[in-house]
C-alpha cells in the first residue's frame, strides 16, 4: 500500500513540475554564450593572468548577446516569430554547452601552462579559472545592470554619474599611484654623457627617457648622447645638437657610432645598451634624439611620421659629418630601433642600398612596418606587435623572420586578430626573451 498522501505530489512528478517552471535559456542564447566563451578561451600568445581572461571572456559574451538581441529585434520588425522549443530540448542543449565550456577550459589551462612553462612563469590551477568564472560573470551581470540603469535614469545621468566616478577615482589614485620622479637621477655625470657639466645639452630638457638613457649603469666608458624634445625647436634642429654633441664627447674618435632610434614615449632600452657596450666595450658611442614623450602606442596611432623624421634627420646629419672624416678615422655607423623605434630606423635606409646586417638592427619591429632587406631583424613569435596588423582578420602573419620562443598558436579568422589584440595590451609584462621584450641579444647582427 502506498505511503503517499492523495494531495502529495510524487518525487518524479515534483522534478517534472519544476522542470516545466524553471525558466530555461533559449537555445541561441546557451549556444550564443557558449560560442563566445569558447573563442575567448582560444590559444594566446602570452600568459594571462585571471582578470585579463575573465574581462576578455565578458566582453566576449557581452558582444554575443548584444548581436543575438539585434538579430532578433530584426526578426520581429520582418515579422518572423521564434520557434517554440521545448523545456526538455533547452536542457539538453545547456547540459552539451556546459560539457563542451569545461572541455574549452581544460584545454585552455593545458596551453596556458604550455606558454608559462617555456617563459618560466609559475603555472595556473584550479583558483585561476575559479577567478576567471567569477570575474566574468560579475562583468557580464554588472554590465547587464547598468544597461538597465540607462534605460531607467537615462544616459544623461549615467554619463555624469561616470564622470563623477572617474574623476573621484583619478583623484583617489594621485595619492597611492607612485610616480617614477627624476629626484633620485643624479646630475652628476661624467664627461661623456649629456646633462654632464661640459655638455651642450642641459640636465634640464633631457627629459625622464633622457636621465634615465644617461645614467644607465655601465662597466665602461660610456659615451652617450641624448637630445631630448625640449632641448631643440624641431627634428634638424636636434638632430644638428645632437652631432655637435657627439663630436664634443668625442664619440667619432671610437670606432663604432650607434644611432638608438626611442620608442614613442623617448625610451631606448637599458638591454639594448648593455649588448652593445657588451659587444663594443670603450670602442662605442651612442647617440639618440627624442621625437615624443607620449605613450608608444598613442606616438605610432597619431604621430608615427615624428619617428621617422627625426631618424632620418638624425642619420643624414651623422652621415654628413662622417664624410667629413678621414676614410681611416671613420668609425663604423650603426642605426638600432626598437618598436616604432624600428619604424623610424627603417626609414632612414630609404633611398639607400640595402644596409648590411650589422647597419641596421630593428628589434620587435610592428607587422609590415619597415623593410627587412639586408638588416638585422630580431623577433619573438610571442610578440604581439609583429603580428598585430588589420589584414591579421582574414591571413596568417607572416613569421618568416620570428624566432620561435615559445609555443604558437595555430591561426584563426577573426579569432586570431581578437587574441593578439587582447595580448597587444600586455605584451611587455613577459619575461626577457619573449613577447616584446627583447635582451642585451638585440645589440647582436646576424653576419
């Protein structure tokens, strides 16, 4: 005899009823999210850390169902209704989804070890995707939330609400945000280097990139020149400076010239310069202009032509003052950038002959940037900024001059330019060696 009451429900009905009055997602909204989840979890470049892919993934699923509600939106204005589909058939479809999200994130943590290993960074475990799962979904409620904010108080009053944050936020951080300050540069330098008390150029315009070029530690006798922005009106006006500069230290008695081409923001790296001191020793001199003292990125988006200005000018004027010089008296010229620095350092060959592998050094040069005929090219196939191109949408990169430091993903349409977009914007928190930041190695020619 049954135990069960007439007016109790029995346990697979009551599973049933609450099956029927949970309200499942539709089926394009799981396989929607799912889509977007998987690709963001696609093979990276570089490591990356739990907030990096838990935003990445959020924008990602955010993207998806921004495009899948105007997808039907349209629909509604043809006059197409959504096909009915049963409670039964969005379980099933979420069951496969959930399955097919945590095969992504398996593979997704075996590649990311794979890349951390071969960078030496300490591997991810079961805490990182934990991060990542939580982060991502906060984004995705929390964006979802203030869409429906809008909605209610307006944009109007949500822009100045932000504004408000943003401000209030900027001020917080003035107070906790150290600030890399020159106090600690000192002034006091030897003869050789600008900003020194017999130098044409002053301490004072040399700039933060400047000191810093200038008071690098050294084994040697180092002979460098920097002229910062402010030290000169124009490229030629500094470019002039700089030679006089030069010829003042006495850096056309040694036998090696290297003209170091900035970065956007005036940095020439401390790595470059120990490999070529490492290489050259007392036989060395460096000279160098800045064009810029704006982030790289934002100095190649809006002003990429200041870089190549100020190399050519520079390396005309160095050339002219060469031929100045006795055949026997005339050291060696070599032209270096890094970044946009290679920009500009390429084009200081144009016009010329092809230089010779020890002429012209271009480290991390950006995809389709400068010509790689004849010169030294040193590129990390994790870096980012050799790859990263609009035509990285619908073709392959072209690798042919990277050297392989760690694995490499296989390309993808659209997928692979989204990836090197996100690893864009990290590609100089990886280790020496790897991504884009390259070691004393990059003062090396290939001859």
């Amino acid at each position: 005899m049954s135990t069960a009451t007439a007016g109790t429900p029995r346990p697979q009905s009551l599973s049933l009823s609450l099956a029927r009055t949970i309200a499942w997602p539709r089926v394009t909204t799981t396989i929607a999210v799912t889509s977007a989840a998987g690709l963001s979890l696609a093979p990276s470049l570089l490591p990356r850390s739990a907030v990096t892919q838990a935003v990445f993934t959020a924008l990602s699923v955010l993207c998806a169902l921004t495009l899948l509600a105007a997808s039907r939106a349209l629909r509604g204005k043809l006059g197409r209704t959504p096909r009915t589909v049963s409670a039964g058939a969005r379980q099933g479809v979420l069951v496969v989804s959930i399955a097919g999200c945590g095969a992504a994130v398996l593979a997704a943590d075996h590649w990311q070890n794979g890349l951390r290993a071969a960078m030496g960074v300490d591997p991810v475990g079961a805490g990182h995707w934990t991060t990542v799962a939580i982060v991502s979904g906060l984004v995705v409620a929390g964006t979802r939330g203030l869409a429906i904010g809008v909605r209610r108080i307006g944009p109007v009053r949500t822009v100045a609400a932000g504004a408000v944050l943003a401000v209030a936020g900027y001020a917080a951080s003035l107070g906790v945000v150290p600030t890399a300050g020159t106090s600690a540069l000192s002034a006091s330098l030897a003869a050789g280097v600008s900003g020194s008390s017999e130098s044409l150029v002053s301490w004072e315009t040399l700039g933060e990139q400047g000191r810093r070029f200038v008071t690098l530690a050294s084994d040697h006798s180092p002979i460098r020149t920097y002229v910062g922005a402010e030290s000169a009106p124009d490229a030629q006006a500094r470019a002039v400076l700089a030679v006089r500069e030069l010829d003042r230290a006495g850096g056309f008695d040694r036998g090696h010239v290297v003209v170091a081409v900035p970065t956007g923001s005036g940095w020439v790296d401390a790595n470059a310069v120990a490999g070529f001191e490492a290489v050259y020793g007392d036989d060395l001199a460096l000279v160098a202009t800045q064009y810029s003292s704006a982030p790289s990125w934002v100095t190649f988006v809006f002003d990429r032509d200041a870089a190549t200005e100020a190399a050519t000018a520079l390396v005309d004027t160095v050339r002219a003052h060469l031929a100045t010089l006795a055949p026997a008296h005339r050291p060696q010229l070599h032209v270096y950038g890094q970044s946009l620095g290679a920009v500009g350092a390429g084009a200081a060959f144009d016009g010329f002959r092809a230089p010779g592998p020890c002429e012209a050094l271009w480290a991390g040069p950006p995809a389709g940037s400068v010509r790689a005929d004849g010169g030294t090219v040193l590129a990390n196939s994790s870096d980012p900024v050799i790859r990263w191109q609009p035509s990285l949408l619908w073709s392959p990169p072209d690798l042919s001059r990277a050297r392989v430091d760690a694995p490499m993903p296989t390309w993808l349409p659209i997928v692979g330019f989204l990836q090197t977009t996100v690893d864009l914007l990290f590609a100089l928190d990886a280790t020496p060696g790897h991504g884009h930041r390259y070691g004393p190695d990059q003062a090396r020619c290939a001859s």
